[in-house]
C-alpha cells in the first residue's frame, strides 16, 4: 500500500513580500498570491486526491480553499503544521531584528552556525518544529496505513514545515534543511511505502511559467 503526499506551500503572503518573519503571524495572500493559488488549482484539477489537510495561518487556509474549493472535500485544519513560531522576532525585518536585537547569538546560530537546538526568545527551535510537525505527520501515516488502500493526501502549509518533511524523507540533517528551497506555491511530492519515504519531486512551480499561462486563462474565461 502507497500513500503519496502532496506537500504544498501557501501563495505569496503580504509577509513574504515586505520580507518579514511571519511565523505564526497571521497575514494576508497578495492579489499575486491568489493568482498563484488558481493556477496551481488548474494543474491539480485532474489528480484524484483524498484528504487534504492545512495549517490553521490565513495564508494556508485561502491557499488551499481556492485549490481544492471544487472538490467536495473537508478541509482538516490542524495548527500542528504551523510555520516555526519566530518569537520576538515574528513582524520584522531581517535588517530590523538586527538593529533591534543585535548580531547575538540566536542570530548568528540561526543563519550562519546554524544550531537546530537554539530557540529564538518566546519563539521554537527545528528541533521543536520537527517534533510538533513529524510527531502529526507520523498519525495521520500510521492512521492511514491502517486502511489498506493507497491513497492521496495534500498538505497545504509552509516553507519550514515542508522543509521538515522532506528533510526527514531524504535523512538530512536539521540544520540543512533551509538549503532545500520551496517558493510560493511550490509542489513537492512523497511517496511512502510502509512509511519509507521516497520523494519524487521538490519545488516545482512550473504552473506559475508562461507557458502555462494560455490554458488558465482560457478556463477562467469559460468560467
């Protein structure tokens, strides 16, 4: 029995534009955004999915409202696939925390030597978003291994979770997993096999290239 796993990152946030740390942070997706969402909606309509599941950010939630809103299926809001919580540092800049916070250690354990135990003040480590992420992960696999059949899940959510998931399916270590790169909207693919993962594809967003630009039109013009 194979359970294939669509991880799915949320379109472009107010946040990601002004380049804040936004976390658990709640905002908003950018007109971009929800264009990014309906095409993204357009290349999945033919691929048969049978659970979707979302973090509970507004950015995740209209993400995965405008791609599966045809579908006819529950959305399963579960707060467990979250973003890292960046604690004091959640609204600012990166130029901002520094003159705020100083070049301290949390700073520069988390983006130069990097250190997967350091929290940041009031926020988590990768070590806490890797337990909370792979602990509901690890259930809802199990759950479903349960029913013999395979079947399809999405997960709409965010850049470090996704990163947490496919680290742990390619056995990287956590500090490594911010090389793993995951744009707006990117599609990732696993593959589990008795729960051995497998993946199959990394941040592709070819549905946001021109090429793909003709067909999405012409379907929100038949609309």
């Amino acid at each position: 029995m194979a359970i294939k796993l669509i991880l799915i990152r949320h379109a472009e946030s107010d946040g990601n534009v002004q380049k804040r740390f936004c976390g658990f942070k709640d905002v908003h997706l950018t007109k971009k955004g929800i264009g990014q969402a309906e095409r993204l909606s357009y290349r999945l309509k033919g691929v048969p999915v049978d659970e979707v599941y979302c973090s509970d950010l507004k950015r995740a939630q209209h993400t995965a409202e405008i791609i599966f809103k045809d579908r006819g299926i529950d959305i399963i809001i579960n707060p467990k696939f979250r973003e890292i919580n960046f604690g004091i540092w959640e609204g600012y800049t990166f130029d901002e925390v520094k003159s705020k916070y100083g070049y301290g250690d949390e700073f520069n354990l988390w983006f130069e030597n990097i250190n997967e135990k350091i929290k940041i003040p009031k926020g988590e480590s990768l070590i806490d978003l890797n337990d909370r992420v792979m602990t509901e992960l690890g259930k809802i696999l199990k759950r479903d291994k349960k029913v013999n059949k395979d079947k399809t899940i999405a997960l709409v959510c965010h850049g470090g979770t996704i990163r947490v998931i496919l680290g742990n399916a390619l056995n990287l270590e956590l500090k490594y997993i911010w090389n793993i790169e995951q744009n707006s909207t990117a599609l990732n693919i696993i593959n589990y096999y008795d729960h051995k993962a497998f993946v199959a594809l990394i941040n592709d967003t070819s549905h946001l290239e021109d090429w793909w630009k003709s067909g999405w039109l012409k379907e929100k013009r038949d609309e």
